[in-house]
C-alpha cells in the first residue's frame, strides 16, 4: 500500500463514498456555521468555505449546506431559476447524490431538502423543510457602503440609515423603488439581509413561513438563516406599499391564475423575434402539476426528469 | 403550447462532456504524460501548485493535463481536491533561513555577505524564438564544474547562506523594527476567512496563494497607477530554494523530516517618505510562494508594505484581501453564463413600473423637483 493510501485509509471513515466531495470536518464546520446563523437570524456567519467542484459564484456555498445537512434518509431537489432541468441543476443534482447517496426529486413536496438558485418554491413548504439558497452577494448594505469594517459595524451596531436614505432618494429620483431582487429585508427585528436574487414575488413566502431558510454564500465565505416562523419585512415606508412582479396574463402552458386575476405564479418572458412574448411560469415542475389539474395535460403524460 | 419542463440539463452536460473526450481522443499526437508536464512546464507546474495551495508535482501536473492547461481551472482542480482530504496535522513551523538556495541575488547590494547565485532563470536570455538548433544544442560541459557519473553536467548543490539582508541592514541600523510577536499562531485563512483587520499573516497568506497576476496588476496600480501606496521599492534577497517539512513524530516526538518543498522569498525594502514615518530609515515587506514563481513573490512583498504603510487610509487592504485570489474573481466573472432570466424579468418590471410613474407624474403636470411624487403601483 502507498504512503498516500495508508494515510488515506488512517484518515477517512471506512464508510465513506468514493465520490465524496467534502470531508466529515469540513461537513461539521458547516453545521457549526448554520447552527450560529439559526440562533441569530439574519447574521451573516462566517465560515471556513471549501472550495468546491462547481465554481465560485456557481453555488459553492449553497452546495456546501446541502452537504453538510443531508443524512442518507433525505431526499434533494436542486433548481435554478425555477427550473429542474437546466444544466447547473443538473449537475449539482448530480454531484449531491453521487457524493452523499441521497435520492433526488423535481416535486418539492417530498423533498426534505431543497437548493435553489434564486427561486423560492411556489408550493407551500412545511415543517420539516429546508430551503437552502445559493447567494451570490450576501451583503444587503453593498450598495450603500463598500469598506468591510464599516459594513460589519453598520450591522452590529443595527446602523440602517444609510440603506433607508437610499430608499428614500429612489423614489424621489425613480417614483418607485426601484430594487428589483434581492430586495433587502429585516429579520427578527435585527438583522437586514440580502434576500439572495429571489424576485420580490418570493419575499412573502419567507415571511413566518413554516420552513427552515438557509443561505450559502461560498465564495464570500458567509452562512445565514431565517428560522421557521420568524419576521421577515422587506424595508419599505408606511406610506409606499412593497411591489411584486405581477404578470397580467397568465401563463400560456397552465393559465393559473390568482383570487386577483392575474397570474398565479411567477412569470417569466419568452420573447419573440416579432418584439411580441410568452409568458410561462418559472416554477416549471409547479407548472406541470397545474397543467394536469387545469385539464392541459393528461396525468400520464408527464415524463420524469432524467436522470444522468 | 405543451409543457416546459425542460429536460435538456442532463443530455447537455453528457453531450458537452463526450466532445471533451472525443477531442482528446481525436488529436493526432500522443497523449502528454506526467512526467513531461512536470520536467518540461515546471514554471507552470509551480504556479497551479502555489495558486491551488497544494505541494504535489504529479497531483498539479493531472490538473494541468484535466484542464487542457487552463492554469485558473487546474488551480480550482487542486483546491477542490484538498476539500476531499482531511487535514491530519501540521508541521513544525520552518525559518526562512533554513532554506537551501538554487538561486539568490540581492539587488540592493553589489556584493551582499553571502554567495550571490544566478540560477535557473531566463531574464538575461534574448526572448527571440529558438531555432532548432538552439533549441537541440546539448548543455556545455566544464571540467570545473560538477558532473554525473556520465559526463552529464550535475545539478548545482543547494547552497545554504548565512545571512540574510534585513539582518545586515537592521545590524546596520538602516531599518525600521517592525517585528512583533502578537500573533504567534498564524491564522489559518481555509478555516477562519480573511477580513480587513485580519493578522499580517492572513494577509501574507491569501497572497501566497492569490492569483499570480492579480498581484501582479494591483502591485502596478500601486507603484504607477492610481493608487500609489508604494514610494520607491528596491528588493533585497530573492532566492529561490528548497525548505525541509518536518513533523513531530506522535510516538517519540522527535522531529521527522516528511519532505521538502520550493519556495521563492523576497524581501522589499521600501524608502519611507510619508509625513508620519520614520524618513530616516528603511521599511521592509516580504514576500514567500510555493515553487519557483517571482514575479508573484516581489508582488507579494510590495504589496506587504504597501498594505501596512497604507494603514488602511486607502481600500488597499481589502482589495488584498478580498479580491486577489483567481477562483474567487474568475469563479464570479463566469457565472455570468449562468441563466439570469428570472432576475432580468425582475429587472425589467421595474422598468416599466419607472417609466408608468414618470408618464403619470406627466400626466399631472407635476414638478419633478417638487418632493416626494405620488406612488403609483
């Protein structure tokens, strides 16, 4: 036996998988890191981010959280933009299940752990649930401020100002606020985050949600949470109500639509080279279920995703 | 229109994957090996090695290869690698002094106390491509000089040297004393990440590993370009040699020597000008990188005293800190190709929301200097 293969063999659970992306330390740090992050929610923790397989920037840090939670009875659904099948999914489904033997789904119900890049479920999630959230920028304060000390003092010392000012100086300048995702949002009454770039239609569902938010920033090197039934309140004024992304039609595959008329869902443009569009939801593994319920799409038609 | 669960992911990456192979296959010469990589590219050998943080040749010289010689990718191979070994101790921490030199010079002086060695380098070669013959020519063989066994001229001994320049300088009392003994355990930046106000050793750390020419850029800003931390920087020692890795034996505690690795080492001594310094003397930065890579470590030592001359006046510290290491930037750049589409139609909402409240503060007639206009949704 080598020198190499000795030491390996000194050093590595006999059980561990051939595939494993991440060693138990590293795994325990994590958890570390996520245990701080839900007993002080919205903090941002840092934490020892290991340098993954997929990029920096591609969801390093999320994939990190996945891996340092999943036991072998969980099952993982992974989703970018709304949508199972793109290829970074894919391959962070893959990676995921090769390297910790979970079983993986597109249907968020029976997931007990979901990593997401920029999309929060459309359907409800439950106690039991873990939401982890790739962030590409965890600093909700970037905008308004650059130097890392003052950043960290702002927050320790619950300094808001500048970021309400900025607030304020959009709709003077716009008439609206202008912030499109990542809107920034108090929690638990301390902390402001950066919501990740979930559109502000996703905002609501983390607000006392049932569920357990987390949120990987890899590259950055930060952990934070929102535990389940916790204040989430996107900053606004008494005065200038928090807006959505509402699409007035529904979407073309479902057409399911809201108490309100529109559309049920978050949508999504495909434009045409006419300059007209389509309008389809981004949840598409929601989508699909609503097509069968609305009568578009017989139950056995829909074909699961293939695995690699 | 049918329904959109796209199941293009999987066949995609198999189809993407498959062209890597098929190139490989398809190309009409043989196959690199190791070896080659490591006895013909050892510059770039050394780089992926100090860039991932990780001394292995043949480990660095696979991710080369698996890379097809994307120096930034191979780099992340190796990083991404260390992630799946576990850490099983350190070693005993090695003075700089112990190094057996292969190449050393020392701009500063004309003839330092101690040997001054070329070495293995080509700045004193004509970048003119080589003919065939050049290129083919064996090396010269001199009967001074040392040979193998058959004839072949041998690698020159690593030379231990007795001093080092700071010494001779402080002894000389040219330097200011900047030494301190505060943080004796230097902090591990895999474990705990580096932030402005971080130890003198995070920071020596992330540019040991820090992308070489991100230093390269930076220490450029600084010495010409807008940022101009550095007065007038002339380096002392610049060796290039081999230190020994020893551990504690877990049974007798006797030091066990494991290996050795490369390093290159500078010193750079800065000419103090600034109002609150001490202008009467010299300060000194240092810089240490695995492997044969100097460019990188006269980047590194630079921007050592320019970070702490600096004293965080300037963002100079935190751009050191947070923006110089090649995955973190490139990692970032990149994920650019991923789909944005969701944040885009974001974007483009509020667009249309701006351009609804200007066409209705229009409509009115208002005044837009004239305070807070009415929201509309």
């Amino acid at each position: 036996m080598s020198v190499v293969a000795a030491l390996r063999a000194a050093t590595m659970p006999a059980d561990r998988r051939e595939r494993a992306v991440l060693d138990e330390a590293a795994k325990r740090e994590v958890r570390r890191a996520v245990l701080t992050a839900v007993a002080v929610p919205g903090y941002q923790v840092p934490f020892g981010s290991r340098e993954m397989p997929v990029a920096r920037g591609w969801g390093s840090g999320g994939l990190q959280i996945t891996l340092g939670i999943v036991g072998p009875d969980d099952v993982v659904k992974v989703y970018d933009q709304g949508e199972d099948g793109g290829v970074n999914a894919a391959n962070l489904r893959r990676l995921i299940r090769d390297s910790e033997g979970v079983e993986t789904t597109t249907d968020p119900r029976a997931a007990t752990v979901i990593q997401t890049r920029h999309r929060v479920p459309e359907d409800e999630l439950t106690e039991g649930q873990t939401l982890v959230l790739q962030v590409p920028v965890p600093e909700p304060l970037r905008g308004v401020e650059r130097d890392m000390t003052e950043l960290r003092r702002m927050h320790a010392e619950m300094d808001y100002a500048r970021m309400w000012v900025s607030l304020y100086e959009d709709i003077v300048r716009n008439g609206v606020i202008t912030r499109t995702t990542g809107y920034p949002c108090l929690v638990d009454g301390r902390y402001v985050i950066a919501t990740t770039p979930i559109p502000r239609w996703d905002v609501p569902p983390l607000h006392d949600a049932k569920h357990l938010s987390l949120f990987g920033a890899g590259r950055e090197k930060r952990i934070y949470a929102i535990p389940p039934h916790t204040d989430v309140e996107p900053l606004t004024f008494d005065d200038v109500p928090f807006e959505v992304e509402h699409a007035e039609q529904p979407c073309e595959a479902c057409g399911s639509v809201a108490d309100d008329g529109r559309a049920a869902s978050y949508l999504v443009e495909l434009p045409r080279a006419d300059g007209t569009s389509r309008w389809v939801c981004s949840d598409t593994d929601w989508c699909t279920r609503q097509q069968v319920v609305n009568g578009r799409l017989a139950a056995d038609a829909v074909e699961p995703l293939e695995e690699l | 229109m049918g329904y959109v669960a796209a199941k293009g992911g999987f066949e995609a990456i198999r189809a993407a994957e498959d062209l890597v192979r098929r190139r490989r296959a398809q190309a009409d010469s043989a196959e690199v090996e190791l070896d080659q990589i490591i006895d013909h590219f050892p510059a770039l050998v050394d780089r992926v090695m100090g860039e991932g943080g990780l001394w292995d040749q043949r480990t660095a010289a696979r991710a080369i290869r698996q890379a097809g010689g994307d120096v930034i990718e191979a780099a992340h191979i190796i990083r991404a690698h260390r992630a799946t070994l576990a850490r099983i101790g350190g070693c005993r921490p090695v003075h700089a002094d112990e190094i057996d030199v292969l190449r050393r010079i020392v701009p500063a002086f004309r003839e330092p106390p101690g040997p001054q060695l070329l070495g293995v380098t080509p700045d004193y070669t004509g970048r003119l491509l080589d003919s065939e013959d050049d290129r083919l020519a064996p090396p010269a063989v001199h009967d001074d000089q040392p040979q193998t066994a058959t004839g072949q001229p041998a690698p020159s001994p690593a030379i231990r040297v007795g001093s080092r320049l700071l010494d001779v300088l402080r002894t000389m009392g040219e330097l200011v004393d900047r030494r301190s003994t505060a943080d004796p355990e230097p902090e591990d930046i895999t474990r705990i990440p580096a932030r402005p106000g971080a130890p003198r050793s995070a920071l020596l750390s992330t540019m040991a590993r820090a992308e070489t020419g991100a230093l390269v850029q930076l220490w450029y800003r600084n010495i010409l370009g807008p940022d101009r931390n550095l007065h007038e920087v002339t380096l002392g020692e610049v060796r290039h040699g081999r230190l020994p890795v020893e551990m504690r034996h877990p049974h007798t505690g006797l030091p066990v020597r494991i290996g050795e690795v490369r390093v290159t080492e500078v010193e750079a001594l800065e000419d103090l000008d600034g109002a609150d310094e001490d202008r009467t003397k010299f300060d000194a930065g240092y810089g240490l990188v695995p492997g044969h890579n100097e460019r990188k470590a006269i980047a590194m030592a630079n921007l050592d005293i320019a970070v702490s001359r600096d004293n965080g006046a300037s963002p100079l510290e935190q751009s050191v800190l947070m923006t110089t290491d090649g995955l973190d930037a490139s990692g970032f750049l990149e994920h650019l190709k991923l789909p944005h589409y969701v944040t885009f139609r974001s974007m483009m909402e509020r667009k249309q929301a701006m351009r609804r409240a200007a066409a209705a503060r229009e409509a009115r007639g208002d005044d837009e200097s004239a305070g807070i206009p009415e929201v509309v949704a």
